[in-house]
C-alpha cells in the first residue's frame, strides 16, 4: 500500500470522477468529492514524509523499467506542490458546497464535481510524473477541465473567458508538444532523469535551443507570465466562486513547477542561464508582470477581476525569485507558491462569501459590507495585509527572502521595485477596504440588502481556517522554509 | 537546394503551423479560430510522425527477415495527441454553440462590444 502511493494519489482522484456522474444526486456526490479531496491530502502528506526520509521516490507504473515505461518520480519539490494543491483542494471543497448551490444549477452540480476532481486529478499527475509526455497528457487533462468549470460561471461572459482559455491554452500545449517532440528528435527518451543525461552531448545545437524556446513560451503562456497572461483576468473573473479559489491558489503554481522542472532537471541550468541567458528574460516580464498587474488592479471596479491582475503581479514575484538564480532567490520563489497560494485562496474565498450573500463582488455594491458580514470582511483584511506582505503574515516571508536575494546581488533598485509594488498592492486593497468599511449603503434605496447577514458557518471555517495559516506560517516558518530551502539546495545543486 | 528538398517533411510542418496559427490570430469567427487551432495542432502530429519514418524501416518484428526498425514510439505518441485534440475540438464547438445561444453571434467583434462593462 505504502509503496504505490504515488500512483494512488493520482488515482483516487482519477477514479471517483466517473463514480460522480453515476451517483448524479448532490449530497453522495459531495461526501464522495469531500473523502476523494481529504484522501489526496493525507497521501501528500504520508509521501512528503516519505520523500524527507528517502530523498527520492521512484515508482514504475506497470513493472516496466525506466526510461522505456513510464516512472513516476517525487522529489521535495514535487511533494511540496502535492502538499499545496491537495491541501488547497481539501479546503476548497470543505467550503464549496454551499457556494456551490447557489452558483450553479442543480442538474449541473454533479458535472461541476465531476470536472473538478479530473482537474485535481490532471494537477496532481502532473506533478507526480517524471515522464515528459505523460506530463503533456495529464497538463491537457486538467486543462480542459478547467475550461469546462469556467463555463459553468452565471454570466454569459463566462462561456467566452472560457473559449478564450481554451484557445491560448490549447496554444500554450501544443508549444509544449513541440518543444517535446525536439527534444525527442535528438535524444530518442522522454523521461526526464534519461533526458538530462543524454542532454549534455547535444545540448548546444540549434534543435535544442529551439525546443528550450518554445518550452518556455508554451509553459509561460500556461502560467500567465505578463506578456501571454490574457487569459487570465476574464477566465478568474467569471468563472463559479469556488472555481476561482481553487484556479487561482492552485493551477499557476504547478505550471511553475512545471517551468522548474524544465530548467533545473530536463536541461541544465548552467546552460539555460550562463549560455542563453533566460534570467534577464524572465527578470524583465517578472518586473512588467509586477507593475503592470498591481496598476490595472487598482483601475478594476470589479473585485475579482482586481484579484486577478493581482494574481499577475504575485507570478512576477515568484518568477523575479527564479530569475535571481541563487539558492535564496530560488526559495523565495519557491516559498511563494505556497505563500500566495495561502492568501488568493483567502481573498477568492472571501469573495465567494460576498457573492453568495449579495449575488455582487462589484465595488459599488460592497459599500459597508464590512458592518454586515464582520467576519468575512475581517478576514478579507487579514489576507490583503497578508498579499502586500505585513510582518507576522505569510506575505512578508516571501517578500522578505526575495529582498535578502536581491541585496545578495547588490541590486538595491530591485529592493526598491519589490517595495513600490507592495506599495501599489496597499492602493488596491486599500480600495476594496475603504469602501466596505467608511462608505455607507444606500440603505434607502435597497432595502433588501440591508439585511445581509454573515455567511454560513460552513464556509466561514474553512475561510478562517485558511486565514489561521496564513498567520501560523508567517510566524512558525520552520516547516515551509525548511521545505523549500531544501528544494532550492536540491535544483541549483544535486540537479535531477 | 538538394539539402532543401530533403527535410521538405519539415517545410510542410512549419507551412501548416503558421497557416493555423495565422488563421487562430486573424479570424474574428470562432468556429474559423477552432478550425486554424486543428490545423495548428494537426501540423505538429505530422511533425511527429515523420520523424519516426525511417526509410526501408519497417515495425519492430522479431524476424531474421527485418533488420531496420523504425520506432513505433512516435506514432503511439500521436494517437493520444490525437485524441486530446479531439477533445479539445469537441469542448471548444460545445462552448461555440452556448456562446451562439447567449450572444446570438459567433463573430468576437461582436460580442466584445456588448457585454462591455469589465
């Protein structure tokens, strides 16, 4: 049992996405996604246990050896991203039901949860495998689930974002095909430790340079770095409540992970950042990503949507930390996956309880929402000092450990950029408080609305129990440092 | 120009690639940008499949007869892209027709200018 692990954590997911559309009525449905989600967490939790103790696991799928079958391989960084995606998924879907009734119709709640778990699923494969068309396979899998959760959001603008997403991610995959399908040409494997060995002889011919490039764009393009991030703001904002939660703490991160195990274990970094210099590439869309998506955040009236340029800021935080290449650069990217999958996922759900009591997350309609739903809106301060990165949160460790990397590298320019784009998160959320807080509503005019009262505890808890995390790991960092210095040691160092 | 000729495998895959991307890019109809995002897609199908052609190669037959393999890898390969892009063609037409239905168009011109509030 203990053996297949890494298997089952891909599977149970997998498995109980058709046992969804069997059962149809809600409530089994529910309890099925809600045991699914729990058991993914505990086997993340047992493997990254298992990871700390033996380094590395290896599991053969089927009996047949590596590099002809596929492996499954888990490493600190894949295990810190299971932990991640299945802890988000286990929370979200805590919180979910009750948004879930009222966000979308009852004949398509099963469909939702179906859709979901293969994404969960498709994530999870994703990161687990250690094959590169295998991880093609599972990226497409959670992908065209996604579109079809985005296409379940009210407005009909959603079928659109939908489509858009699909376009630019079928675009972003099919880049990633290629870039495999050269690097097939000149080494004949596909799995990724086989890869880096037989890389080295080749490494500096035209076809690989090519297949590095269109990598890049295509894994770039899945993650939203600031120049292919399109997508993004209309696929968060119209998707369901809950779908931005778990999209938004949880999609983007594992295509980093992506990106990461493409520079760091297929080709070498050395190559990668000395010979083509894709640093200063990433350094300047990591900087534009910041600055441009912190100032159209401040501009939206929409607070998701602002959520959403503010989810492309905090990308070129995590990519200005890879684009550092140092041991604490790279951990400060690191940290932050885990970091802003913590507070987004606090803000969405924040949000979520919003639109499920006044059917809006548009500013004009939150004018004093903060004396209405006291609860809610307090945690949506705690999480936005926690996104511009206010000590004793989980904000501040990320920004702090990007600052001590720059100041490795004696860029105090870089401090001062990191600064001004707290700075400019502060104006944003700053808007979103102001007006909860010391904008009256016009009571008059809709009486309704005055009744508002605070939302089900059954999303409250989840919602506070991501807020307690965000103020657990901003003050015990031992277990999240720990872990991602030992992934940044383990790339820049041992490679694969 | 003979060098030319003989990788010609290669020249029909980029011709088909920026056909469909351009298609993608320029068409305002979004039956049209599915149909450009096929050829785009089908473009790296043939990518694949002509490098595992190996001339004289036949499938790998335990045989004293056969000598020269070609490598069925590529071609397995495929048959899943292939799927995945039927997959992604079908979702793409589903999200077309509710589109249609919703907006009553399918040009994006269109439909940008009528929800224009985000």
């Amino acid at each position: 049992m203990i053996a297949h692990l890494p298997i089952l954590q891909v599977v149970v997911p997998l498995l109980s996405a058709p046992v969804c559309v069997v059962l149809r009525r809600h409530n089994p449905v529910w309890v099925l996604v809600f045991l699914a989600s729990w058991t993914a967490f505990f086997i993340a939790v047992l493997l990254l246990n298992a990871v700390s103790r033996a380094g590395e696991i290896h599991y053969v799928l089927g009996g047949w050896d590596p590099p002809w079958g596929i492996e499954y391989r888990l490493d600190v960084l894949s295990a810190y991203l299971l932990l991640i995606v299945t802890a988000i998924g286990a929370v979200v879907i805590s919180f979910a039901r009750e948004s879930v009734i009222r966000e979308i119709s009852s004949d398509r709640i099963y469909l939702f949860y179906t859709a979901y778990l293969l994404n969960l699923a498709g994530l999870l494969g994703v990161i687990t495998t250690g094959d590169v068309f295998n991880m093609f396979v599972f990226i497409e899998i959670s992908s065209l689930s996604s579109y079809a959760l985005i296409s379940l959001g009210r407005d009909r603008l959603a079928l659109l974002a939908a489509y858009r997403y699909l376009v630019l991610g079928t675009i972003g995959a099919t880049f990633f095909l290629i870039g495999v399908g050269l690097l097939y040409v000149m080494t004949g494997t596909l799995n990724i430790v086989d890869l880096r060995a037989r890389l080295t002889d080749v490494e500096h011919t035209r076809t690989i340079v090519t297949a590095l490039a269109f990598l890049t764009v295509g894994i770039s393009l899945k993650f939203a770095l600031f120049p292919l991030h399109f997508w993004l703001p209309g696929a968060y904002t119209f998707a369901p409540s809950v779908v931005s939660v778990f999209l938004a703490s949880t999609t983007t991160k594992v295509y980093i992970y992506v990106m990461l195990r493409f520079l760091y274990s297929v080709f070498n970094p050395a190559f990668v950042f000395d010979v083509i210099s894709l640093d200063l590439v990433f350094l300047v869309c990591a900087l534009l990503a910041i600055f441009s998506g912190s100032l159209n955040a401040i501009r939206q009236n929409d607070v998701k949507c602002m959520m959403a340029y503010s989810s492309i800021a905090q990308i070129g935080y995590m990519i200005l930390g890879v684009s550092l290449v140092s041991v604490t650069g790279l951990l400060a990217g690191i940290i932050h996956l885990f970091n802003h999958a913590l507070m987004k996922g606090a803000l969405f759900m924040c949000l979520a309880c919003v639109y499920y009591k006044t059917g809006s997350v548009r500013l004009g309609d939150l004018r004093g929402i903060g004396r209405r739903m006291p609860w809610t809106m307090a945690a949506f301060v705690v999480a936005g000092l926690s996104l511009v990165g206010i000590p004793l949160t989980v904000g501040f460790i990320s920004k702090w450990y990007l600052v001590l990397a720059a100041i490795e590298r004696d860029w105090w320019w870089l401090v001062a950029a990191v600064i001004a784009g707290s700075l400019l998160a502060v104006v944003y959320i700053w808007r979103v408080v102001e007006t909860a807080y010391f904008r009256d509503s016009d009571d008059a005019k809709s009486p309704a609305r005055a009744e508002v009262a605070e939302a089900p505890l059954s999303m409250l808890i989840p919602l506070w129990a991501m807020i307690a995390a965000n103020l657990y790991f901003g003050i015990d960092t031992s277990l999240t440092i720990g872990l991602a210095e030992q992934a940044a040691n383990y790339l820049l160092g041992a490679g694969p | 120009m003979t060098e030319f000729f003989s990788e010609y495998n290669y020249w029909v895959v980029i011709i088909l690639m920026m056909s469909g991307f351009y298609i993608v890019i320029s068409h305002q109809n979004l039956v049209k940008k599915l149909i450009g995002l096929n050829l785009f897609q089908i473009s790296v199908f043939i990518l694949f499949i002509s490098m595992g052609y190996l001339e004289g190669g036949t499938a790998p037959i335990f045989s004293e007869e056969y000598t020269q393999y070609a490598s069925p890898l590529p071609h397995v390969l495929i048959l899943t892209a292939i799927v995945v892009g039927i997959s992604t063609t079908a979702l793409g037409l589903a999200l077309v027709v509710r589109i249609h239905k919703a907006f009553g168009t399918m040009e994006e011109n269109e439909i940008t200018g009528m929800d224009e509030d985000t």
